[in-house]
C-alpha cells in the first residue's frame, strides 16, 4: 500500500495510464465481475474547465471503474441492509502527471472489509500483470 489518505487508499502502477486502465478491466472481468460503468471523469474535468472558470489541470486522465459482486453484496447487506450506500464498489485509475494510481475508497470496520480487502486484491492483481 502506497499512502492513505483520509478514507483513500492508493496504489502506485508502473506503467501508462492506458496499461493501468487494460490491467484493471482484465483483473476485474478475471474474477467474474461484470463493469456497470466507467466514469471518465479525468475527460469530463479536461472539457468543463473553462465553462466553470478555471484553467486547473487535475489529472492528465483519470477513470472510475464501477461493479458490483453479487456474492460479497449479499454478504454485507445481509449483516447490514445499510451497507447498500456503498454498492457499487469502484475503484479508480489516474494519471497524475508524475505517475499513475490506483485506488478505492477506505470501508468502514465490520462487514465492509470484506469488500475493502477485495478492491484491494484486485488492484494488486493489476499491478502484477
């Protein structure tokens, strides 16, 4: 694990912002997991800049990868319904410039960890590939 940062956790790629976003998609469809939605938000700050006054690059890309896992869902919902506020799971890929992270949301104690520790292999697998 590279940094946490208030409830984020990162994780360095040594690699392209194209390589990190392929070996993402690879190691979450590995696993049976199906991608609801990919946000391209690192494209969407790039083209609103100027229509909200700033001329700030953030990211030079950034992506948001969004799925669910129907097994480890019904695991945490069914020891607490409430734990539906953190479905989908996402886990992002952004090119900052000087280098390129990978992370995901930090979960609360409890049930959730199940999902944090699944983010978290998943990252690890696309690191390794």
């Amino acid at each position: 694990m590279v940094a946490t940062a208030q409830d984020v956790i990162t994780y360095e790629f040594d690699g392209s912002f194209e390589d990190g976003t392929f070996a993402l998609e690879n190691a979450i469809i590995d696993r049976g997991l199906v991608i609801d939605y990919v946000s391209h938000v690192g494209e969407m700050l790039a083209r609103t800049g100027a229509d909200v006054g700033s001329d700030v690059e953030i990211f030079n890309n950034a992506d948001i990868y969004l799925f669910c896992s129907a097994a480890v869902s019904r695991r945490v919902m069914e020891a607490d319904p409430m734990n539906i506020v953190h479905c989908p799971y996402s886990i992002f890929v952004a090119d900052m410039g000087d280098g390129v992270v990978f992370g995901h949301r930090a979960y609360p104690d409890g049930p959730m960890q199940e999902v944090e520790a699944m983010l978290d292999a998943i990252i690890i697998e696309a690191r390794e590939q």
